[in-house]
C-alpha cells in the first residue's frame, strides 16, 4: 500500500538521540540516576526578571496576537543591542521577531529557495537545516568539514561545491555541533564567494553571546546584505517560551512580512513582552554569569576528555558542545553512546544527528549540567571505556 504521507514528511529523519532519550528516560523511572550530556540547552531556568516581565504582561491581558513583524518596542530594542555589542546600526524595520531561530529559519528558506535549489551547508551542522530546505521542495548540499578548515564552510568549500542549482551558503557561528566560530575575515570572504555566484549568504548567529574569551563578530559588520538568524533561547535562557528573530535586507522584508502572516501570524505576544526584559543591564549581568559558568564548564570538560583519549581536534570557542572523536576506541558512535547509556546511565549524542561526514565516529558532549555532575560524568567516561568493547 502507498505510503498516506508525504514524500516530503517521509523524508525528514527524526533526531537519533531520541530512541537514547527514551530510553534513558525507562532507566531514570526505574529508580537510575542518569546524567543528560545531550540536551542543547541551557540548563539554568530563564533569570527572573524576564520571567517577572512575562507574568506581568499575562496579568496586564497582553495575550492577543501582535504585528507578524514583532512588537515595535522588541524590534528597537533588539537594533539597540547591535549597537551595544557590535557597534552596528541596524534599521528596526529590517528585523523580524519569530517563534524561535526556527521561525527564522522557516520564513529564510520560504524566501530563498525554490523547489530544486540548494544552499551549501557544513556537516557535520544542525540538522533541521537540511529538514527545512526539503519541507520547501529545495535541498542541502552537505560539504564534508574537519578540523582542518576549523569545522566550518570556507570560500574555498564553495567555489568548490557550488553548482547550478545553489542558491546560497548557510553557516552556523558558533557551531552546533562543534561550537567553532568564524572570524571577521573568513565571514567576509565567504560573503564574497556568495555574492559571486549571486547567491545568498545565511548566518545563524544563535550561539553568539556564548563565546569563551572572545566575542564573535556578526556577519552584518561584512555584509550587509546577508540574513542573519538569532535567537532568545540560548544566550538569553528562554528556549521553551519560542522567540527568536531574523535581520534581513530592507527589500526582502516585506515578502517575509507576508510569510510570516501566512505560517504563524505573530510570535508569541507574552513572549515578546517578557524579552524585553532581556536588555536591561541587570538581566545582562546574568547573562554573563552564565556565560562564565559555561566556560568553566568546557574549561573543565575538554582537557579531561582529551586525557581520556578522545580526539577534539580544534578547541571550541563558543556554545556548550563538543564534537569528539572516538576513533581511538573503535566501533560506532551510536553503539557506543547506547554502551554508556546501558551502562554508566550517562547520555550524549551520536554523530549520526549531524549528518554523514564521519558521524559513526563521533559523539556529543553538551555541557549543559553543573561542574560536580560533569565531573561524576567524566568518572563514568572512564569507567564505561575500560567495559567497552569497540
Ligand atoms: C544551530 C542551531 N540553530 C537553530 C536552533 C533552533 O533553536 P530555537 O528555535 O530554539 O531558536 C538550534 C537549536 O538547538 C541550533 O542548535
């Protein structure tokens, strides 16, 4: 019998982690003690004077849709923090507030890509990317990356890759999964390279303010003609309230105006009340105590892994991942990450969730716990290596 679904639903892979997930959570009902290694966000609920500013405007009756763009006050407020962080002036009117970098994402490859086009995208990278571009009839051309090109799309990857049917290039800076970031330079010759094939240039800035030691450069100090996706879920703590927003030029907005009437009429009214909150400095001041916190955490975490005997080639600057390889134990990833979870109770992603470029030998650690649970975690790394029989 013909299948009753979609081509384009059939099409889509689940995230692998979640038969880990399931099962991990069988092991925690009957009474284990499991440590998560694999969830992508932060772990901290969201600072409190954000979650005052939500209930305040539930209690003030803000629950009505609002402008498909966004709340005007959000909009200004979000232009203000590119002139705080990046010295950049950048026009309200070019922003748009979505549910989560998600949205941003929707409404990006709604407006660029026709069915057959490609963009360019780095694997391993964020899976739901190459998902979005199939949902809109158009497709990933996925570009092999290791750590000799810093886990990331270079100029040189897409004169290389690109053909007749791209449309555009999509990185992610910081990475996920390898947390690696691009520089000022490297965005602007990737820019360069898009630019002259007349195609589009996406940045998914969603990781920037988690960067240890150092700040990531926006691709709008290059290009100011490129999209850039961000998001209030990582950096800003508000994963489960689902706002996001997407920088675009000024002639592309009213288009996205109309996808976004068309696909979910407005992000989420409390939501977009509630981040207001987020730029102010005491909200900010949190912000970057947790940002400290995650750099102890890989400060922590990757030198004791790498004592282990897992190979991180490159040393991530930003997110709360890392992308190791396991290649000195032997056998696959997924074997491997069901090994510990049996085991040592202890979950972390397969390579397989990033794609296909030598995912059977790696795995993700997410540094998404306090430092006394890394430390019993990385207690039962090395206890489940000495059992595991790769
Ligand atoms: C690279 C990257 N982009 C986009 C997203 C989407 O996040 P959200 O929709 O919560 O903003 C994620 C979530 O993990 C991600 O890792």
């Amino acid at each position: 019998m013909a299948h009753p679904y979609s081509a384009r639903s059939r099409a889509i892979e689940p995230f692998h982690v979640m038969a880990l997930l399931a099962r991990a959570n069988e092991l925690q009902a009957a009474g284990h003690d499991v440590i998560h290694l694999e969830i992508g966000e932060p772990d901290f609920t969201t600072a409190a004077p954000i979650v005052a500013a939500g209930q305040a405007a539930l209690a003030a009756g803000h629950t009505r849709y609002t402008a498909a763009r966004g709340l005007p006050a959000l909009r200004e407020a979000i232009a203000g923090f590119y002139g705080q962080r990046y010295g950049l002036q950048i026009d309200p009117e070019r922003i748009l507030v979505t549910p989560g970098g998600s949205g941003a994402l929707l409404l990006a490859s709604s407006l660029l890509v026709d069915p057959g086009k490609h963009w360019l995208l780095a694997d391993p990278g964020y899976p739901c990317n190459r998902h979005f571009l199939r949902l809109v009839e158009g497709g990933a051309q996925l570009v092999p990356v290791g750590p000799e090109v810093n886990y990331q799309l270079t100029a040189d990857l897409v004169e290389r890759y690109w053909d007749k049917d791209s449309v555009g290039a999509l990185v992610a800076s910081p990475a996920n999964p390898t947390g690696t970031v691009l520089g000022r330079d490297e965005l602007a010759s990737l820019s360069k390279a898009t630019r002259e094939h007349h195609g589009h240039l996406v940045v998914d800035e969603i990781y920037h303010g988690l960067t240890y030691g150092m700040d990531a450069p926006s691709v709008l100090e290059v290009d100011d003609s490129a999209f850039v996706l961000n998001s209030f879920s990582k950096y800003f703590g508000m994963t489960g309230w689902r706002l996001g927003w997407l920088v675009a030029p000024p002639n592309a907005v009213a288009d996205l105006e109309k996808l976004a009437q068309n696909l979910y009429i407005s992000a989420p009214s409390m939501a977009q009340h509630a981040a207001l909150a987020c730029f102010q400095p005491e909200t900010l001041a949190i912000f970057e105590e947790r940002r400290a916190e995650f750099a102890r955490r890989r400060d922590y975490l990757l030198p004791a892994l790498r004592e282990l005997g897992f190979r991180i080639a490159v040393e991530p600057q930003g997110a709360f991942y890392l992308y190791a390889d396991i290649s000195a134990f032997g056998g696959d990833a997924f074997a491997f990450c069901q090994h510990f979870l049996e085991t040592e109770h202890l979950a972390f992603t397969p390579g397989l969730d990033f794609g296909r470029h030598l995912a059977g030998h790696h795995v993700r650690f997410a540094y998404t716990q306090s430092l006394p649970r890394l430390e019993q975690a990385v207690e039962r790394i090395a206890r489940g290596l000495k059992s595991w029989q790769g």
